[in-house]
C-alpha cells in the first residue's frame, strides 16, 4: 500500500518536475564574481518575496521561478544598478507586496508609528507610576 | 481614576479578537495582480517556441486590434483545464498570443497536439524574464492587451466556462 502511494506521489510530482527540465538562469545557484556585488546582491534577495511560495525570500526558495529572480537581480547589479534600483523595478511589476521591507506610506505608516506611540504613552504612565511611589515612600519615612 | 478606564483593555482585546477572527474566517487570497494594468507592455522580443508558429514581440502586441496574451506551460495542470475555453475565444474570432514559460519545444509541440493550438503566434520565455516584466507571478494567466499595446486587464488561474463571456466583453470594450 505505502509503495502503491509512494508511486502515486510520483506520478502527480512529474508535471512538477518538468518545470526543472530546462537549466536554471545563469546566476540561479551561483554567485558574482565580485564579492562586493554578490553581498548587495544577496541582501536585496533576502528581502524579496518569492512569487510562487509566499511565505520564503527568493534566496531561501527552490522555486523555478525564484532562481529565474536571482538571476535577474543579480544580472542587474553586476550590470551596475543599485539594490533599491532593482527593488523598485520590481515594485512597479508587483506592488510593496513583493519587498519585506516595505516602503513608509499612508498604509504601513501605523506600523512605523504604533510602536514609538506605544512607548511614549508607556514612559508617561511609567513616570506617573514612579513618582507616585516615591511620594507614598516619602509619607512612610 | 475613572470608571470607564477599567473597560479599556477588555475593549482593546476586544478588537485584537476581531481582528484575528476576521483573519482566521476569511478565505486566503493568494492572487497577486500585476501592477502593470494599466499601463503599456514592456518591451521584448522572445524567440519562437515552436517550428509552426512565428515569434512574439511587443510589436506584435500591439496592432490596432485588442488581444489576449497568455501565459501557460506544458507542465502546468490548470492550464489543461483551460485549453478549451482558449480554443472557443478563438473560434469567437480572439486573437491570441502565447507565452510559453520555462519549457522545451518538444514539450510545448506535445502538449499542443494534444489539447488544441489557440495561439497565432507562441514566444518561449525559458528564464520568466517576460514573465517578470509582466508581474506575472504564475501559470496560467492571461493579459487583455488594447490597440495600442495597453494592458487593460489581468486573469490569474484558469480561464473557466464563465470566464469566457468576461473577456469577450473586457476585448469588446478595449476597442
């Protein structure tokens, strides 16, 4: 039975599978030359959201379509664009959703600003908190 | 201090509960549209995927006339599933244009032989590099182009039954 399952899985997986049948992009699997380029290149990538497989960065993903993405992204900065370049040229294609660094607007301004709110509203409540002891500490002596 | 202030944080669970739920019960969305509605396809030229069908170029695209650009693969399940509704928006007199993505032209001639040839013309993109430029993020999906090489509207998945008088009205009214 197990086996009889296990060639099942097979079978349905090679539609999948040939996907992979041509090569991978030039700079799927491979680094540039420059080490300098590579780092912009793999820092930019690891921002990047894959397409196929939501939830993983294109460098951490074994999508077909996610090593087509490095390739281009490092194509493009060997051919000397900028990291931001190469994001923004991408979210003209695929809007702030493709970045996990997304860019301050209207939208993911309360992101940016809840937290700094949270902390001034935390300092204020502290400081009302810490006097109030102090003065209770004052009437005991 | 006030009485009201007690139900403060009940009420801010409150909406963190909400929030949550309305997260958990809606259905998950997984369609990213292309930001390139709108606006003019990029340029490119693709060589031909196979011998019977000649080569896609953003000239091509745009002639006058909408059309439908298509994205699909031979290795692509849903794209089986959407085979006849692209034979029965050509027979409706649409002119489409393929994209194959990341395939072989064996493969492409097979699976055209088997599940029918809507397309005037096929470029083959083995690197997704169109596909990018696009903001395609998958297979299958389909582009209503204008006239003037405008894309006016994006189909993620399948084209279904239903699908097939959308467009038909999408193409009409892009004339």
């Amino acid at each position: 039975m197990t086996r009889f399952l296990a060639l099942i899985a097979l079978l349905m997986a090679i539609p999948v599978a040939a996907q992979n049948a041509l090569p991978a992009s030039p700079y799927a699997h491979q680094q540039l030359e420059d080490p300098v380029q590579e780092e912009k290149a793999r820092s930019l990538m690891e921002e990047l959201r894959c397409l196929k497989c939501q939830s993983q960065s294109i460098a951490d993903s074994d999508a077909p379509m996610a090593g087509d993405m490095r390739s281009q992204v490092r194509e493009r900065i060997a051919a000397g664009a900028t990291p931001e370049e190469v994001r923004s040229w991408l979210i003209e294609r695929y809007g702030d959703w493709v970045t996990y660094n997304p860019p301050v607007n209207a939208v993911t301004g309360p992101l940016w600003i809840a937290p700094i709110v949270l902390l001034i509203v935390a300092t204020w409540l502290a400081r009302g908190l810490f006097r109030r002891r102090k003065r209770d500490q004052k009437d005991v002596s | 201090m006030n009485r009201w202030l007690l139900w403060v944080p009940l009420v801010l669970f409150g909406i963190f509960f909400a929030v949550v739920a309305a997260g958990l019960i809606r259905p998950k969305d997984n369609i990213i549209e292309s930001k390139m509605i709108g606006k003019p396809i990029p340029e490119f030229a693709l060589p031909a995927a196979i011998e019977q069908r000649p080569a896609l170029s953003r000239a091509d695209l745009a002639t006058g006339k909408p059309q439908l650009l298509n994205i699909f693969a031979s290795w692509c399940v849903p794209c089986i599933a959407e085979a006849p509704q692209l034979l029965e928006l050509e027979r409706a007199g649409v002119q489409i244009n393929g994209i194959a993505s990341r395939d072989t032209p064996a493969d492409i001639a097979n699976f055209l032989n088997r599940w029918g040839n809507p397309y005037v013309r096929i470029g083959t993109d083995v690197r997704s590099i169109v596909q990018l430029e696009l903001g395609s993020s998958g297979v299958p999906e389909t582009f209503v182009i204008d006239g003037n090489g405008v894309i006016v509207h994006q189909h993620v998945g399948d084209i279904r039954k239903d699908d097939v008088p959308k467009l038909l009205k999408i193409l009409e009214e892009a004339r």
